[in-house]
C-alpha cells in the first residue's frame, strides 16, 4: 500500500509487535531478492528481537531495525511502527516548515506539531534509536530531518493511514505555501467534529487496500 502510493520505495519497512511476546515483525533489508516492496509476500517476513537480533526469517532485518525497537522498548502500547522516505513530508522537514491541520481528514494528527529529529543518519544502532524515540516521545509521528518519518501506532492499519494522512497534509501545506499564500488552520471544534461524525479508520483502510489492489477479506 504504501509503496503504491509513493511513500516507500526500496527502502522503508514496516513491523508490528508479535503480540504476547518480545518479538517483532519486519520487512526484511532490501537486497538483490528483496526489492520492490508490493512484492514482499508474509514468507519473506523476519522476525528480530528488541534488541535487534535475528531471530527467524530467511533475510536479515533491516539497518535500520533500530528504529522499530527503540520504539517498542520506550512506549510498551505501540504495537506498530512504519519508517517511510515519503516525499512531502520530508521536504517539509528538511526545511523547518511546519505541517498544519489544513485538511479536515487526518489534520487533528497535526493539531500538535509533529516533532522533528535534526538527524539524517541511517539509524543503524539503539543509541540512535533511543535518541530518535526520545524525540517521538508521546507523539504519532516523528520527521527525521532530511531522511523520513517514523509513524508509531496500536495497531498497523492505524500506523500506515497516519503516514499516509501526514503526506497529504504536508503536501496541502506546501501548496499553499508555493501560491505564496499562508493556510488557513483547522479551528479543534471543526476538527473535531470532522473526527465524531466521520467514518471510522476502518473504512479508510479498505479504501487504501483496495487502491492498492489488495483483495477484500
Ligand atoms: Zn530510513
């Protein structure tokens, strides 16, 4: 879904806790296999502990694993966490620019300003990670400057919509910004009464799986 959507391309993985256990879920580290990401499939799947060591899976994990486990290890009821390199939102933070709720859809992620991690390195061990998940704190989402986001969730359904909400805003916030103009923001009532009387994230998501060409349950 989210490399149909641009939001990831070779690089980028998303995981989720193995629930009752100290195991985790990632795409494996892109290789000659491991490529495009529509087509890794559940047997190419590796499992890591929270301290980052393979535990089963043909491919090993990704580098940047770090990031996924520093998460799980500082916020115990996150039980997904999706890295992405998407675009938009990345420009926003390479240039300090703040991403505003300007959209009704997704903007009360924003109403709090997404916290940016002035790092670019690949996240390649758990002092890192620790300093990336001190940056996300109790936030959804995270901007590491001038390389991607971080989107940490209860569920992974919840984890993918967030980056995917992200990018929409932070490309309404660009336009808006590119017409010379500065955005109207999204009063909290009006939000927040978009949020109560919407539909569910649940519809959201069957929407993105279907775009993505993924059948129906
Ligand atoms: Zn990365």
């Amino acid at each position: 879904m989210l490399f149909r959507l641009h939001l990831v391309d070779y690089m980028g993985h998303c995981s989720a806790r193995i629930p009752g256990t100290d195991h985790v879920l990632i795409k494996p580290r892109h290789s000659l296999r491991i490529r495009s990401q529509d087509r890794v499939g559940p047997a190419d799947m590796t499992v890591i502990d929270l301290d980052g060591n393979h535990v089963s899976g043909a491919h090993p994990a990704p580098g940047e694993r770090f990031i996924h486990t520093c998460i799980y290890r500082a916020r115990p009821e996150v039980q997904a966490v999706v890295h992405t390199h998407q675009p938009m939102a990345t420009v926003m933070g390479v240039g300090d620019a703040a991403i505003l709720p300007v959209l009704h859809v997704g903007g009360e992620l924003v109403e709090t300003p997404v916290p940016v991690w002035p790092c670019a390195k690949l996240v390649t061990d758990a002092e890192l990670g620790d300093e990336l998940a001190r940056a996300l704190g109790a936030h959804a989402l995270v901007l590491l400057q001038g390389h991607g986001v971080a989107s940490a969730a209860a569920t992974l359904p919840e984890a993918v919509l967030q980056a995917i909400h992200l990018e929409q805003l932070a490309e309404a916030n660009w336009r808006v910004l590119a017409m010379g103009r500065q955005p109207r923001v999204i009063p909290h009532e009006e939000l927040h009464q978009r949020a109560s009387t919407g539909v569910g994230w649940e519809v959201r998501w069957a929407y993105y799986r279907e775009l993505a060409g993924i059948e129906s349950q």
